[in-house]
C-alpha cells in the first residue's frame, strides 16, 4: 500500500515537471516540485543526524580502529550545530538592531562563518587539491604501455598534455604555420584536432546514449514499471 | 476583432518553441512502450553481456571468502537525481548478492534521503535472499552532505577496513577518483558506474570495470531480466537508432550544401529546418 502511494506521488510529481517545460500555465509546478523535495529532504535530515549521532556514539564506545576520528566528529558537528543555531558571534540586523537573534546565520564575523572561512575552507581546499596526487598515481596505471590499445591512449595522451604546453608549441615550432598541409603536424594543432574532433564525437556519442537512457528510466519511473529503488518487486534483481 | 484577441491567448497556453521537443518526446515514450509491448509477446530479445555486471558475484564472493566486507557508494546527489535512482537500483542487486554469500555490505550515503531508501532497498533484498536476519540497518548510515568530507570519512573507513569489493554507481563528481585510488590502495575488486561523462576516464583508469553511460541505466533491466524491464532496452536501441539516422542524413544534407555554397537549393531548406528545431538560420 505505502509503496503504491510512493509510485503515485513519483508518477504525478514526474508528470508535473515533464508538462512544465510545455504547458506555459504550469511552469511553475517545476518549482514547486523541487521545493516539496526539499522540504522533504530537510525533515529527512533528522534521520541522517540521529544515524550519525548513533554511528559515532557506538564507534566511540566500542573503542575500535578509528574510534578518535568519531569522536572528533562528534564534537564538530555538535560545536558546529551550537553555533549555528545559537548564533554566537552574530550581528543584530539593521532592521532590528534590539534583538540578537535577527542575524543572518552566516553573517560575516559570526561563529559559524568564522568555522566555515577558517576550518571548512582549508580543510575542503586541502582534500582538493590532492587530487592531483591521486590523478598522477591512477595516470602512472593507465598509461603502461602493456598492449597495442594502452600504447594508443599513450600516444594520444602525450601528444594532448604535451599541446596544451609551451614545451610542445616550441618542440614542433621549425614546421612552417603557414603551409596547411604540413602546419596541422604541429602539437598544438594536433591537440586542438583530437580534442575538438575525436573527443567531441565520442563524448556526444556518450552523451545521446546516456539522455535516452535517462528517458527511458524516467518512463519506467513514470508508469511504474521500475520500484526498485523503493525496495519493491522489479528491478535490481530483487526479485 | 474579438477571434483576434482569443488567438493569442489561445496560443500562450502552450509553449510553441518547445514542439521539437515535444515530438522528440513523444518518439521517444512511443518507442519505449512499443517495445515493451513487443517483449511482452514473448519474442526473444538478445541483451549484450555486461562484464561490469557479470562481476559482481564474483567481487562479493572475494569479499566473503577473504571475509571482508562489501562498499556500496550511490554517488554524492540525492534521490531527485536519476543516477542515483539507477545507483540505489543496482545496489538492490549487489545486497542480494551479499545476503545470499553472507557478505557484510557497507553503504555510507551523502544524504538522508538515499539512507532511507538503501535502506529499504537492501531490506528487501535480503528478504528476497531468505536472510532477512542478517539485514543490519546500522551499516547503511549518513555520513554528511559536503563533498570533500564524505570523501575523507569514506577514504578513512575504507583504509581501516580494507573493504574487498567497492562498487561506485550513481552520480560522482571530482571525489570519483579519491574513492576510487583509495579502493584501488586496499586492493579491492573495483565496478563503478555513472552517467557524468567527465568522471569516466578516472573510473575506467582506477576500476577493473565500469559500465558507462547508457550502460549504467540498463542495469536494471539486465539484472531484472524480466520482458517489461528488458523491452525498454530495445526502445532505446530503437531511438539510438533513429537519431543515427538522422544525424547521417544531416550530415549528408549538410555537407550537400556547403558544396552548393550559400546559394543553393537546399541552403534555404536546412535554414528552414534549423529555424523550426530553435538552432540558430
């Protein structure tokens, strides 16, 4: 029963949105569908803060690998929960200067913005940035030249970095820029010739494939063909 | 004068630049629920085998065999995005999988909404094991909403617990690799799937497979493998076909008049067609 409901309340919500784009009287149901999903996910953020309150308390009271960083987290989210309900170090705003509390939340110079500018920021840009680290040690893998295809994909990889640098313009800079039968040799030429021919073509290739897949999911969503996210009958072999 | 003034409020309760769009649609859920009629009559339709797919049985039986447990990531957006939908429907598959190999499955979501729903999926899933025993809500459990700190949290937990198998399917953005390398550090048997064309290469160079794409959605009828299901497949084999067909025949028209040069005879007429599908003369 609670499951029919849910299709029901998906199907006409997907009805809604799809008759937006051509109805011109509806445009705004788009709108008012999102706002109803995030009012639903802002009362389902209480079951994601009691999961994680009782995720740490257990992981701190079981004292097993890693029961610091739970600990850690507790207290930031506690801190940060505090701060931010509580206001501290916020403003009054102009319209009413006697009241502590009609602040914006994340006002500059506030508790929270301080936590957010000066511990979030960092530690966000920090994680970030070693992505290059992690993108240099899975190009290491990629780019072995084992067979024919992964000396391919070499190639074509040191000819794109390679274009896209100084080093590459002047390594192919003695061939004429002036002759078009020789001048697309040159890297950056090349670079450019891969990226906007090779590239495009199989990325649009993907691209179509994946907005009929999207299509066809959202079909099977509509008409309730598919209920396996909801735990139900078809799909993702659930039986 | 009074027809004349009904006209344009007539016309404003559709939205007439749209109509290209409308009929793309229209082929589009025509082709689908034909297909799905013709599947079925119970004719036979031949599905490409998916290795991705094909793998997970046996990354969730390493997992059991090496007794550590199973990492499930339904990307990092909430359930108002298709992918997760599509990842949350895989993972019903993978749970099965697990339950039936009595494998410990880990699912930390990036929001509350995905919790819950993993949450009944894999319920369901191990109820249709037969092992509704086994199902432990504490391990699908929210971990944050903020990108980089999810990463760091799951990076952390997958160090600590050298999951054997990580499946990565839903929408993923430049966390897709710091997962995936980190799974990759562990050792683990690694699947992802995603429809974010810019996360491929990370996932194709870091994962042993990794569906892409189209494939991602088709995992739910290929698992399923039930005619309704599997019919969708065929009506978009039968758009891709058609938009094949058309791009040929507009390549064709299009290369046709950059020969005939600006005066041609059909310069006119692509103008025309561009015009009426909102491109530009």
């Amino acid at each position: 029963m609670s499951r029919s409901v849910a299709v029901l309340v998906a199907s006409v919500a997907a009805l809604a949105m799809v008759l937006s784009k051509f109805i011109v009287p509806m445009e705004s149901a788009e709108t008012t569908v999102a706002e109803w999903f995030n009012a639903a996910a802002a009362i389902a953020f209480v079951l994601g803060g009691a999961s994680l309150l009782k995720m740490n308390l257990l992981a701190i009271s079981a004292r097993g690998p890693g029961w610091g960083y739970s600990a850690v987290t507790l207290l930031a989210f506690l801190a940060t929960l505090g701060v931010g309900l509580l206001k501290v170090g916020v403003a009054p705003s102009v319209a009413y200067p006697g009241h502590r509390m009609s602040g914006s939340t994340d006002a500059e110079g506030g508790a929270l913005w301080w936590l957010y500018e000066y511990a979030m920021s960092p530690i966000t840009g920090t994680l970030f940035a070693m992505l290059a680290f992690y993108v240099a040690s899975a190009a290491f893998r990629a780019f072995r030249a084992k067979n024919a295809a992964a000396m391919f994909l070499l190639g074509t990889a040191f000819i794109v970095l390679l274009g896209r640098t100084y080093a590459g313009v002047v390594v192919t800079s003695w061939i004429p820029a002036d002759m078009p039968w020789v001048s697309w040799l040159r890297l950056e030429n090349l670079s450019a010739v891969i990226m906007s021919v090779f590239t495009t073509a199989g990325t649009r290739a993907m691209i179509i494939g994946i907005a009929i897949g999207v299509a066809a999911t959202g079909i099977k969503i509509m008409i309730g063909l598919d209920r396996s996210y909801l735990g139900a009958g078809s799909g993702g072999g659930n039986g | 004068m009074l027809a004349d003034a009904a006209a344009p409020a007539a016309k404003a309760w559709f939205a007439a630049d749209k109509l290209p769009l409308l009929v793309a649609l229209a082929v589009v859920v025509a082709a689908v629920l034909g297909s799905i009629a013709y599947a079925r009559t119970g004719r036979p339709i031949r599905i490409r085998r998916l290795a991705g797919l094909d793998a997970v049985e046996e990354a969730v039986g390493r997992a059991t065999e090496m007794g550590r447990p199973v990492l499930f990531i339904a990307g990092i957006q909430d359930m108002d995005n298709i992918m997760t939908v599509a990842g949350v429907t895989i993972l019903g598959h993978v749970a099965k999988v697990a339950a039936e190999y009595d494998a410990e499955i880990e699912v930390p979501t990036s929001r509350s909404i995905v919790m819950t729903a993993a949450r009944d999926t894999v319920q369901a899933a191990y109820l249709a094991a037969g092992r509704p025993d086994s199902y432990n809500p504490d391990r699908i459990y929210y971990v944050t909403d903020d990108q980089f700190a999810y990463v760091a949290a799951t990076s952390g937990m997958m160090a600590r617990k050298k999951p054997a198998a990580c499946f990565y399917f839903g929408c993923f953005f430049a966390e897709s690799l710091i997962l995936a390398e980190n799974g990759n550090a562990v050792g683990a048997i690694q699947i992802a799937g995603t429809a974010e064309t810019a996360q491929l290469p990370f996932f194709v160079a870091a994962c042993d497979y990794t569906l892409i794409g189209e494939e991602f959605f088709a995992a739910s009828a290929y698992l399923s493998g039930e005619p309704d299901q599997v019919g969708t497949l065929l009506g978009q084999d039968v758009v891709k076909a058609l938009v094949w067909a058309i791009g040929l025949a507009a390549a064709g028209l299009g290369t046709v008049v950059a020969l005939q040069g600006p005066g041609g005879a059909l310069a006119g007429f692509v103008s025309a067609v561009r015009a009426a599908m909102g491109g530009g003369a």
